[in-house]
C-alpha cells in the first residue's frame, strides 16, 4: 500500500462583500480578485453545467438582494425540560 501523502491545495476565506483572501502554496493575494476567486473555485467541483449556472444564479440574486439571513446560523432548540 502507497503511504499517505498530503497536498496542500491553500486556503480562502471570504472576509466580507468584495473582499477574501487566498492562500495558496506558491503565492497569497486579497481583495477583489481573492473575492472573485473565492466564488470561482467553489462552482468549479459541482457536477453538471445546470448546477453551476442555478447556483452562480442563487448568489447573484443573493448579492443584488443583500440579504443577511442566508449569513445566519441557526442550531436546533434544545429540550431543556428533564
């Protein structure tokens, strides 16, 4: 059996509307492009060219929308009556 062998593939963080950062292996960049990139590379993996046309549509109508509940999260009530 081949042994383990990680490859680090970089970070990216959206940081907030218009700006990220990307860290990648070789070289790190921020703002805009990062942003830009960010985006990118999250609809790259997605199987299907319909998928990736609904979603880049979905954030589109989020982004013109500005709306911050799709920022929420949310967790279950817990049942504290024992």
């Amino acid at each position: 059996m081949k042994p383990f062998e990680y490859n680090d593939k970089g970070s990216m963080a959206i940081i907030s509307k218009y700006n990220a950062v990307v860290d990648l292996p070789k070289f790190s960049f921020k703002g805009f492009i990062a942003w830009l990139t960010w985006l990118f590379i999250h609809i790259i993996p997605l199987v299907g060219f319909g998928s990736k046309v609904r979603l880049a549509f979905d954030w589109l109508r989020l982004f013109i929308t500005n709306n911050p509940s799709i920022r929420l999260i949310l967790y279950p009530k817990r049942n504290t009556d024992k």
